[in-house]
C-alpha cells in the first residue's frame, strides 16, 4: 500500500538532495506520511514518526521501525520541502 502508486510524492530539489545525502528512501517518506503524527509549527506541516507509531504499526503487522525517528516538512501546498531524522519531538509545538 503505497500513496504514490496513485500520485506521484511532490518533492522539491531540496527534499531530494537531503534525501539522497541522508539515505532516507522514497518509501520511508511515504511511510512517515502515511503513519505518522502530524503537527502544524512554524507555518509548515511536520509528519513525525516516533515510538509510539512504531509500536502502533507493529500490532497491526507493519515493522515500521527503520523508520523511526523521521521527520518530513511539507508546505502548506503538500509539497515536501525536506526529510530528516530526529528522535527529539519536544521541538514539535503546534502553532497557536
């Protein structure tokens, strides 16, 4: 079950170099996308996925844990501007 067997993932340069120099696939993209918990901070749309989504994932069959600890800015268009890891979600405060 792949989101971007229907549409293709819209991915900035930006996105994709950090990908590339971080080794972070198309696949774990999608896969914080579609799993992970979002949070609007700073004006963007922050997908995390963390232990609790792991563990979440996993009773449901799902082994998600090479993942953890990913983290996908996107803008408010749904474009994905960049993809990085980071275990530490305490900088994670929604936007009042």
């Amino acid at each position: 079950m792949s989101p971007s067997n229907v549409l293709p993932l819209p991915l900035t340069d930006h996105a994709r170099s950090r990908m590339d120099g971080r080794r972070i696939s198309i696949d774990a993209v999608e896969a914080v996308l579609a799993y992970g918990r979002t949070v609007w901070a700073r004006g963007a749309q922050i997908y995390a996925l963390g232990k609790k989504e792991v563990e979440r994932a996993s009773r449901h069959g799902l082994d998600l844990r090479p993942f953890a600890g990913l983290q996908v800015i996107c803008a408010p268009d749904g474009d994905v501007l960049t993809v990085y890891r980071n275990h530490d979600f305490r900088s994670l405060h929604r936007s009042a």
